[in-house]
C-alpha cells in the first residue's frame, strides 16, 4: 500500500511551503501560544474547534498532554520549531487556511484570520476545501518565496523527500504538507 500511496502523495506533492522569507527564525517578540478565534466565529457547530471537552484524555500515565509548544529539538531525532503557535479549524473544509494561519502568525503577520484565508485562498465548502495552487498563489501574492509541488522537480526517492523536509525546518521555517489520504493539510 506504501508503494502504491507513496507516488501520489508525492505526485499531488506538498505545499512543503519551504515557506520562506528570508529569515532563519520568525521574529515573533509578540508570542501567541494559540491563534485567537476572530469575534463572531461560530466555533460550536462544526470542525475540530467544535469537538466536545470530554472527548479529551484526562491526565493518565497512557495519554501524556505533551506541551509542544515548550517542547525542544533534539539533534538527530526530531526538529521542533519553538513556541509554534497553535489552531484548531472552526470550519470541516478550512484545514488549509487554518493551517497557513498558524504560519503567518510563526512569521508575526497577524493581518488575517481563518475565514479571511479562505476567501483569499478561494476555498471551497466540504468535501473540496483548498487546491494546492491556490495555497501557493494566496502566498506567492503576499511575497513569500514558495517551494510546493507545482514549482518544483517531482520526488520519487524517500531520501530526497526527507531532505525537502528537514532543510527548512532545520533553518526554523515551517512546512505545510499536503494530506492526500484526507485531502487536509498539517503543520
């Protein structure tokens, strides 16, 4: 299933939105541990924001509450971005304009909010959401040097995949990948 999946996760391939601006860290003197809900924002009805408390794990020694936000990198096992600010989508098709929220806010561009990514990203109501194209043109547009699938040689060894990862992450960038399995995207 790996060999069959691998090809078009590769093929539809990632806004691995090496999402640059020319800087190594997000200077980010302002922190926002989680991204604000702009006011009005219906929050209870439907996507992740909407998930009931009590679904939660509580405190066990089976589900640790991990703080990534505090997490750190550590050399050779796993790259964090410290004090990544977070966001839970309030709609089920805007898990790319959520997810791009959380990187403008990395590089301190607090100017947009969830609803207003997409409309600027030309998402479209569930099950469609937002094309890889428009991601990169909504950031392309504002100025940022885009790295993604559509402008970039296609990747077919796993290597090199890991190599289009790590790289920006290793410099502090943020990387937004395409989930081809669920059609969202992550952070």
């Amino acid at each position: 299933m790996f060999k069959k999946l691998w090809p078009k996760a590769i093929a539809a391939c990632l806004l691995a939105g090496a999402l640059s601006m020319g800087t190594a860290f997000a200077a980010n003197t302002d922190e926002v541990r989680v991204i604000p809900y702009p006011a009005g924002l219906n929050t209870k009805t439907e996507g992740a924001s909407s998930a009931p408390t009590e679904i939660n794990h509580a405190e066990s020694p089976y589900f640790k509450h991990l703080d990534i936000y505090e997490m750190k990198t550590i050399i050779g096992r796993r790259i964090v971005l410290p004090h990544y600010p977070t966001y839970q989508q309030a709609r089920e098709y805007t898990c790319g304009p959520a997810a791009a929220l959380t990187v403008l806010y990395w590089y301190g561009n607090k100017d947009y909010d969830e609803m207003s990514l997409a409309k600027a990203m030309k998402t479209q109501g569930y099950p469609i959401g937002t094309s890889l194209k428009n991601m990169v043109n909504f950031f392309q547009n504002i100025g940022w040097n885009v790295k993604s699938g559509l402008n970039t040689d296609k990747i077919s060894r796993f290597e090199d995949f890991r190599i289009f990862l790590m790289e920006p992450l290793s410099h502090g960038r943020p990387v937004l990948v395409e989930n081809v399995e669920w059609g969202g995207i992550g952070v």
